[in-house]
C-alpha cells in the first residue's frame, strides 16, 4: 500500500473484487495512517506543505468566489477575507494547515485547521469551516 503511488486507492494497493461496493470509500494514506497507528502506536503527522498545498489547491476558485483569498508563501498558507470594508480582526490573515483526520481538530485562534479528508473528499465542508474562522 505504502508503495502504490496513486491518489487514494487502486487495483494495486487496496481496490478488489470483494470491496468492489466500498471502492469510493477507500483511501490507501489514512488505511496506512491507521494500520501504523493499530500496529505500532505511531500517531499520524500533518502532510508536508506541499502535500498540504496540493490538497487545498482545488477549491481555491470557491474560496475567490466567497470573497476568500489564499497566500501561499514558503512553507506557510494564510488565508484571509477579500472584503475591505472590514477593518477588524476578521479581516486578519490566518495560518490555512491541513491535519491528519485521525487526530482531534488542532486549536488556535490565528489558524484555520481542515483535515486532510475534508480537503480531499469534502471541499464544500472545508470551504464552510474556513469561512466560518474568517467570519463569514
Ligand atoms: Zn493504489
């Protein structure tokens, strides 16, 4: 599984005949995230930056819709609210990560935290939790 090299599960890794009514549910990095975690106790770390980029790149043209725009700078992501008629904290870019679904939402008030399966199977939920931080 941790060889495959595709985006969430294939004939290769997890995909067969037998899970043929659960393929759209299968996911090889959070089945790994799981399985090291069960096996030996390892708890899962958040995606690299540019894994975390790549997850959160596709709904940037629904965040420009809402009025929300994403900096993506070295090794950070700041997003921030368009509207410039707001002049108080919500108008004040906050830090966009992206966290293992396995661990407890992280909390801090200058960052918007969305899972990694929200970024990846649910845009819509993830688009609401950061217009939501952003006040919207
Ligand atoms: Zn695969």
């Amino acid at each position: 599984m941790s060889a495959c090299s595709c985006d969430n599960a294939c004939q290769e890794c997890l995909k067969h005949y037998r899970n043929s009514i659960y393929h759209s549910h299968l996911d090889r990095l959070s089945a790994l995230q799981l399985l090291s975690w069960a096996k030996d106790g390892k708890i899962a770390h958040p995606a690299s930056y540019t894994m975390q980029e790549k997850m959160v790149k596709p709904f940037i043209g629904i965040l420009e819709d809402y009025g929300i725009s994403v900096d993506f700078g070295n090794d950070v992501m700041k997003a921030k609210r368009n509207d410039s008629r707001q002049l108080t904290l919500s108008e004040k870019a906050l830090t966009l990560m992206v966290y293992p679904a396995m661990l407890v939402k992280p909390k801090d008030s200058n960052a918007i935290f969305i899972s990694d399966f929200e970024a990846r199977y649910s845009g819509a939920y993830a688009v609401e939790n950061i217009k939501t931080a952003l006040n919207m």
